[in-house]
C-alpha cells in the first residue's frame, strides 16, 4: 500500500466536513473531545519547540546586548573581566566532530556496504545488531570509559607511535597530556558510528537489485556493482547519514567532557586539551555566578541548538530523498 | 585476461578491508563491556544496593540514593512526556494529512536531534531559575521533553502499520471514530507502542546532561522531587570525575548496573519490534 495508512479513513470522515456530527448524533461530541485530547498532544510539540527558542533566547538577550555578532569572532573567554567570546568553543566544536567523521565515515560505510552486499545473510542482523547496541550505551558510561581505559591506552601507545611517525605535521606536536582533542574525537567516532551505519545501511537496502544486476551483468566485479551502481544511486541518502552523524557529534556532552580536557585554547596540536560549545555549558553553568556568564553560557546553547537544527534538517531531507523513491537526478544509471 | 583477474582481486581485496572494517566496528562495544565487567562486577554486592554514600574519601557504601532518585526523575518523566507523547503520535498516524500533524512530525525530527544540554539548560531557565532552587521535578521535565518526540514517532509509526481494513471494519460496523481508533487501532499497535516507550525510557535513564543543572544530585536518600536528587548517571558522572580511589570503584560498579538496565530495555524493545516490523514486510 503505497497511500500513507489511514489516508482512507480520514476521507470516509473528513475532519472539516461535520457529516458526522449530523449523521450519528450524540456520539460526534465523543469524537470531537477524543480529537481535542489529540490535538491538544501534537500541539504540545510545537509550543514545546517555540518555548524553548523563547526561553534560550531571553537567557542570552544579556550577552547578545552586549557582545552581539562579535561573540562568535572573539576568543577571549574571562568571566572575571567579563570577557566573553565562543572561538575557541565553535573551533573545538567542529573540530572534535569532523575529526570523529573522518575516523567513523570509512568504517562505518565499509561496514554498512560489506553488511547489506557481501556478508553470509546469516551474520547480517546479528553484526548490525551489535553495533547498533553501541548507541544504547550511555554517554557518561562512554565517558568513564574514555578516562580510566581509552585515555591511559592512547597515552602509553598510540599517541607516542603517532608522534614518532607523523611528527613533522604539527597535528602531531607537542607534549602529550592524554586528555585531547583527538581522544575526544575518537570517543564520538566511536558514539556516532552506529548511526551512521545503520541508516547507510537502511540507504543501501532501498537500493533495487536491479542497480546491482545490470552492472554485474555488464561485466563488473561484485566491489566495482557497487561502487559504479549501488553507492551513487544511494549516494545523498549515505550523506544524508553521515550528516546526522555529524549533528550527533556536535551536541555530544558528556563523554566529550570528561575527555577534552576543558581549556579555552585553540592548539594546531591534537594531542592539546581543548573545548566544546556543549562541554562548556555542562561545567561551567553550575559554576557560574554573574549573570553575564550565565547569559553567555545560554548564547552558546542557541547557537549551539541553531547548528543543530539546520544539520538535523538537512540530513533529514536527504535521507527522506532516497527512501521515499523520489528522483536522484538520474544519478542512479 | 590479466586485466580481468586483477581486477577480480581488487574485488576480494576491498570485501576483506571491509570484513577488518566489521571487526574494527565490534571491538569497541566488546572493549567497553568487558572493562565494565572487569572492573565494576567484583564491587557489586548486597552494600551497594542497599547503603547510601559514606564521607568523601571513606571506603565503602553504595548508590541506593541514587536507584532511588533515578526511579522517581524518570518516574515523573513518564507521567508527563507519556501522554503527551503518544497522544501526539496517535493524532499524526490518525489524521496524515492535517496541517498540525505535518508541523508536529517536523518539529519531533528537530526535537530528536536536539543536543540534551541544551534541552537541560531550558529547564533550568524554564523551572529552576523561576523556583530558584534544584529540583528533582526539574530534570523529571527535561528528560520528559527529550521522551515526547521519541515515543510520539515510535507510536505513530506502529499505528500506521495497523491495517487500514480493521478501521474500515470497525467504521462500518457503525462505531465512531474514537472508538475506532482507541479500541480498535491503539490497542492493536499497543505492545508496539509499549516497547516504544521502553525505549525511550532506556534512553532517557542514562541521560546526564539534562539533570546536571536540574535535578543536580545528592548524598543522601530522598523520595521528593521538589529538592535536589540523585540518578545513576549523575553518581557515574561525579565519581568518574572525583579524586578517590574508592569513587571510581562506586562508578564502575554504578556504571555496570546502568548500562545493565538500559541494554536489557532496549534489547527486549528492538527484539519485540523487530519481529513486528517482519511480519509486515
């Protein structure tokens, strides 16, 4: 059934049209309160939404009166003399996230694409299923994690390995702290992964076989039916993907925290502490007593929650592209 | 013919990269709860269940405040967000194609999306900066305004699976809508819509964003909400943090008892709904 369920119902008693009401008598008040309660429901939603815009924006009228635009340009960040600029948030921000993209994107792709094309169908579900049992884990349990086991590992290991092999960048310079920017970013590749994987793969079973036999058909090897027929014709459906992944990632509190090291500092070095926008506004809100710092802090969460939105909504539009069957472009052949 | 084999071996080579890629994916889960096991599992006995904290750098005691705090915030959180949440997803599976339900399915989108920091700090602007004091009640709020738009799409999706012949049935045998719909349709999709709700109540008890600045955490063992209140992932949080010994004993052991609770809710979910998304196609 291609009409969205319910499309029947809803015309055999039109909401606008009081058929009902003449026709059955007493019972229509019954239906009128039943979809009142409904209604009042899905109302909640919106106003939800629209308070909260309202609230966070009252929190930073403070801050925006008196910094402004230049908020997001300035990288001082003293609540002593009141000094306050996002830079060093914003960069720390993007940075942790796209990092934990550029780790999380090949593997969770090679997964999705090995899950749905190549592997035995007997160990699909249950490989799918355990990765994505990873997002049921919670983000401070993540964290924990991060401190006792992940940090420790990197500091003795990987970092100095790194170093040693990729010192003459200066992404790899640098005394080595253990708490960091790249720790961070691969707590949240590790976060994010999940969802990246289980919607490509989603994507990727919504491709028709056809793509797949044609090509195969045509003389290509099983990898080049992919890569030639299957990826493009999924193609803004896996961007789509990676970029809920990203808006994951950008909003990610805890872990991130408990690993980045929480300095308001801009470093070339990976192996350097740095900030996140949310990071910041879990440690500091509690301690923060003028109502600057406050207000700042609210400042971060609307730009924060304004990235977010904008992401969300983008990477919802493209997924919807690929799954609901609508027109690629001709991309697909 | 050369060509062709080696093109047969760029073929084999790339589905071996991606079968490391499978077991590079697993191993973090596997690392994850085996260090949990490993180092939370010998501290779990009858004391941490039953025992509130001792001084700070003291040895022993347990979470039992904590157990507490976390059933009443997520407690309260279900009474809120629960009703508004599936009566929202009923009115966007029963009435498609209305205006409010294509906002309101939107907005739940966005609404998902939204960092839960973010969701604590309107919270706490919203309640506690009004009562000027921590609440439990407050985080029982946030958790419930992260809960809505999950339970509102799980409901209505499972809604819509209800096939549309049991609707006509019922409105042909001359029932009205709204029995129709409660009788009828909801209570057809009803276990869907509980494992739905197991769900999002997984994901919302180990949530720690949101009550860092709203329900703020405790030492002691308390049941009202109109104070400050412990929760699990606030005890992780504070002891993960915190500098004894004995703390990051209590949050790998505290640790362990979460993630315990939150997988058995979301495995025993996704299974019950996996098999009804199946039988559907």
């Amino acid at each position: 059934m291609s009409e969205p369920v319910g499309a029947v119902a809803e015309a055999a008693v039109p909401p606008s049209q009081p058929r009902i009401q003449t026709g059955l008598g007493g019972r229509s008040w019954a239906d009128l309160g039943f979809r009142g309660v409904l209604t009042l429901g899905a109302l909640a939603v919106p106003l939800l939404m629209a308070f909260l815009v309202w609230e966070l924006w009252v929190g930073s009228r403070l801050a925006i009166g008196r910094y402004g635009l230049d908020f997001l340009v300035s990288s001082a960040w003293d609540p002593v003399a009141q000094q306050f600029g996002a830079v060093p948030l914003i960069f720390g921000t993007l940075v942790s996230s796209l990092l934990a993209l550029v780790i999380a994107v090949p593997l969770s792709l090679g997964v999705a694409i090995f899950l749905t094309e190549f592997a035995p169908q007997a160990i699909r579900q249950p490989v799918a299923f355990l990765i994505e049992l990873l997002a049921a884990i919670p983000s401070v349990v993540y964290g924990l994690w991060g401190i006792f086991f992940l940090i420790p590992f990197l500091r003795e290991h990987i970092f100095p390995f790194l170093r040693s092999a990729l010192g003459f960048l200066p992404l790899f310079q640098g005394p080595i702290y253990g708490q960091s920017m790249l720790a961070a970013a691969i707590i949240l590749a590790i976060m994010v992964m999940p969802y990246i994987m289980s919607v490509s793969r989603e994507v990727l079973l919504a491709v028709p076989a056809s793509q797949r036999e044609a090509a195969q058909a045509l003389g290509a090897t099983r990898w080049e039916a992919v890569i030639t027929a299957v990826v493009p014709y999924a193609k803004s459906g896996i961007i789509g993907a990676v970029i809920l992944g990203l808006g994951r990632a950008l909003g990610e509190t805890m872990a991130v925290t408990m690993v980045i090291g929480n300095r308001h500092e801009i470093a070339a070095s990976l192996f350097a502490p740095g900030y996140t926008m949310a990071a910041a506004i879990a440690n500091e809100f509690t301690e923060a007593v003028e109502d600057v710092h406050l207000s700042a802090l609210t400042y971060v969460a609307l730009v924060l929650f304004m990235v977010t939105v904008l992401v969300n909504a983008g990477a919802r539009l493209l997924i919807w592209r690929v799954t609901r069957g609508a027109p690629t472009g001709g991309q697909g052949l | 013919m050369k060509r062709r084999g080696l093109r047969r071996w760029i073929s084999n080579g790339m589905v071996v990269i991606m079968a490391v890629a499978v077991v590079v994916a697993v191993m973090p889960l596997l690392l994850i709860l085996g260090t949990l096991v490993v180092k939370g599992a010998g501290s779990i006995n009858l004391a941490f269940f039953t025992q509130t904290p001792v001084p700070a750098g003291e040895t022993g005691g347990g979470v039992a405040h904590a157990i507490v705090g976390t059933l009443m915030i997520v407690g309260a959180a279900c009474v809120i967000g629960l009703p508004i949440g599936i009566s929202a997803g009923i009115f966007c599976a029963e009435y498609p194609a209305n205006p409010l339900a294509r906002t309101t399915r939107f907005l739940a989108d966005v609404m998902i999306g939204t960092p839960s920091i973010v969701v604590g700090l309107f919270a706490w602007t919203w309640i506690v900066a009004r009562q000027r004091h921590f609440s439990g009640f407050a985080g029982s709020a946030a958790l419930a305004v992260l809960m809505v738009p999950m339970v509102m799409r799980t409901t209505e999706e499972l809604i819509k699976l209800v096939p549309n012949s049991l609707r006509e049935a019922a409105l042909a045998l001359g029932y009205p809508r709204w029995r129709t719909s409660l009788v009828i349709v909801v209570r057809t999709a009803l276990p869907g819509i509980v494992t739905g709700v197991l769900l999002a109540v997984a994901r919302v008890a180990g949530e720690t964003a949101p009550l860092l600045f709203t329900a703020l955490g405790s030492q002691f063992m308390s049941t009202d909400l109109k104070a400050p209140l412990a929760a699990l992932p606030l005890v992780v949080f504070t002891y993960a943090t915190g500098p004894y010994e004995d703390w990051h004993r209590l949050a790998w052991a505290t640790a362990l008892v979460l993630i315990i609770v939150v997988m058995l809710l979301s495995i025993a979910a996704r299974l019950a709904t996996r098999q009804r998304f199946d039988r559907k196609g």
